[in-house]
C-alpha cells in the first residue's frame, strides 16, 4: 500500500500570503490525488481531485499540481477563511490520506 | 445534491463490535460511478480509511483494519453499514461515511458530518 506524507506539518503565515503544501507518494500514483480542508468540528471539504482540477465552487486562490510521486497545493493570498488543516489523499485501489498540515495564524 | 448521515451507538464497550449505518438521500447506492466509504478520526489525529464498498458488494479494506471490519450494503433502504469487531479504545474516533467518486479519480466528493464513537467500559 502507498505511504502518503505531507510537509510541513505546521505553518504558520499571515493573511495576503502565498502558501504551498508538498504531498509526497510512496509510489507513482498518477494524478490520483486529492486535496481537502478540513476546520475544527466540520468533516473535510474536497477542494481539488484529479491532482489539478478545482471542485466546484471553490475559490480560484487554490490551486494544485504535480502527477506521480510528488504533488502541491498552493493558496496564492491566504484569506481568514483560509486557516485550517490539510490533506492530501491517494488513491490505488486502496486509499491513504497523508498526515495533514495545519496553517494557522502568524 | 446527494447528502450521507451517519447514525449509531455513540458508545461501545471493548472487545464488542461497532455497527454504523449511513443513510444516503438524493442519489442511489445502486451506482456504478461511486463507492460508498468510510473513514475515522481519533480525537486530534489525522484521517484514516476503513473500508469501501462497491454497489456489486465487492469490498476494499484498509489492511491495517480488514481482519475486523466489513461493510455492506442495503439497497431496499439506500443504506450501507459498517461493523468493526473486537474494539479497543484505539477505535474511539470520529466515524465518517463518504462517497467516492470514480469520475474524481478517488476523491471523496460527499461526507457525513460525522458521529463520534467512545470505546469504554
């Protein structure tokens, strides 16, 4: 099974700010990633699947990209709404969520 | 717009088996552009895949969990449900159920809200 792993796993930033996230596989998993938000006391939210496409309804601020073995999300101005936890997600038959990185206020 | 609650005991004893049923409104089960999940949260932890199921019943199971957990579907009620046996208090955690999206390549488009599950004498 594929071992996911996300870096950092904390950062810290301040709002206008541009912000990547660096999700590593284990192995080649193509474009067979996604990308949630997840805030205290709410389930994780879908922003980006297919490693690149944005769900609907999601801010144009994020983006991702990256296929195979390393992928990134990146926020190009960090709102308020923005603070929160992140994770990656693989998908090969079997599912593994990588450990999550956590952006909170500078 | 399809909408999935989870519902079930909020508290079990250890070494007895957790049941949670998920309740899907707005769409079918019986689908072959989905998967039906679940997924688990420990207080303060990352995410952790359990199981998914198929509308054929065919299964994949996280291998860490799969001697003790199964799902299975009840198209009657457009319900599926989880049952992990022998639990432990490593098993209290925030049990989500989710739809996966093959169109998505694997990506959980529809979650749950979630229902905390204490193991606990």
């Amino acid at each position: 099974d594929i071992q996911m792993t996300q870096s950092p796993s904390t950062l810290s930033a301040s709002v206008g700010d541009r912000v990547t996230i660096t999700c590593r596989a284990s192995q080649s998993i193509s474009n067979w990633l996604a990308w949630y938000q997840q805030k205290p006391g709410n389930a994780p939210k879908l922003l980006i699947y297919k490693a690149s496409t944005l769900e609907s309804g999601v801010p144009s601020r994020f983006s991702g990209s990256g296929s195979g073995t390393e992928f990134t999300l990146t926020i190009t101005s960090l709102q308020p709404d923005d603070f929160a936890t992140y994770y990656c997600q693989g998908y090969n038959t079997f599912i593994t969520f990588g450990p999550g990185t956590k952006v909170d206020i500078k | 717009q399809v909408q999935v609650q989870e519902s079930g005991p909020g508290l079990v004893k250890p070494s007895q088996t957790l049941s949670l049923t998920c309740s899907v409104s707005g769409g079918s089960i019986n689908s072959a552009d989905h998967y039906w999940s679940w997924i688990r949260q420990p207080p303060g932890k990352g995410l952790e895949w359990i199981e998914y199921i198929f509308y054929s019943g065919t299964t994949y199971s996280n291998p860490s969990l799969k001697s003790r957990v199964s799902t299975s579907l009840d198209m009657s009620k457009n319900q599926f449900s989880l049952k992990l046996s022998s639990v432990t208090a490593a098993d209290t955690a925030i049990y989500y159920c989710a739809r996966i999206s093959r169109t998505f390549r694997g990506a959980f488009d529809v979650w749950g809200q979630g229902t905390m599950v204490t193991v606990s004498s």
